[in-house]
C-alpha cells in the first residue's frame, strides 16, 4: 500500500513539474503568426506583450504592446485604442493562430481616419518567419 502512495507521489510531483516548466518556456517566448496566404506576420512577445506587425504587399507596418493572457495553449493578445485594434489567438499546442490588425494609417492617400484592416490566419506557426521574402521563397 505505501508503495502504491510513493507512486501516486512521484506522479503527482512529475505532472507539477512538468506544468512549471511549461510556463517557464512559454514566457519566454516569441511568437511568430504569418498568413498562409499574403505573408503578412505579426510577432508577439508573451511575455511583455510588445508586438510588431509588417504587411509584405502594401508596404506597411506598426508595433506596440498590448495585453497578454495565457490559459493552458492558448495565448491572446489585445491591443484595442482609438487609432488602432490588434487581436490575436494563438494555440500553442496545435502552432496554429490567427489575428486581426486594424489602424489607422497617417502617411495614407486615403481620407482622414479610415482604417486599414489585415486579418491573418496561420495553420502552421512552426514554420512561420518574421519575413516576407522568406515566406514567398517557401511557396
């Protein structure tokens, strides 16, 4: 019976651990979501939420630092302001993501105050680059 506990112990203690070192490695990370489609990409940093957001086709791009939230795989990012609305979802377990980056562009020949919105969807973070002639080479 005791060495049934001793058992059950070690088990317990070996999940415990392996859920730290879980964390430990994921605020560490960078995350890199880049659309399967146009290559645009979006790297977030889980552990300070500072991001940075490049548009391979129109030549754009913003950075900032939003809001982090980490349940079990998935990790969110929110970065909601009067000039700008960056969201993301990443699940880490299935390295697939996707965000939605809307902001106002200053430097734009469109009229005052009218948003630009790049919308991601990324079904492999695993080979996902903050680069977009990487990401045409790859094709």
């Amino acid at each position: 019976m005791k060495s049934k506990l001793v058992i059950i112990g070690l088990m317990i203690c070996s999940v415990f651990a392996l859920s730290v070192s879980a964390q430990i490695t994921t605020s560490n990370q960078l995350v890199v979501l880049q659309d399967d489609k146009s290559g645009d990409h979006l790297e977030i940093s889980i552990a300070t939420g500072e991001y940075k957001f490049e548009s391979c086709n129109n030549n754009l791009a913003i950075s900032g630092s939003g809001k982090v939230g980490v349940s079990g795989c998935t990790v969110e990012l929110q970065d909601i302001s009067d000039t700008r609305r960056v969201v993301a979802e990443v699940d880490l377990c299935s390295a697939s993501g996707k965000a939605d980056v809307v902001f106002v562009n200053e430097f734009s020949t469109r009229p005052k105050d009218e948003p630009v919105e790049f919308v991601l969807s990324d079904s492999n973070t695993r080979d996902s680059v903050f680069d977009c002639r990487l990401k045409q080479e790859t094709k």
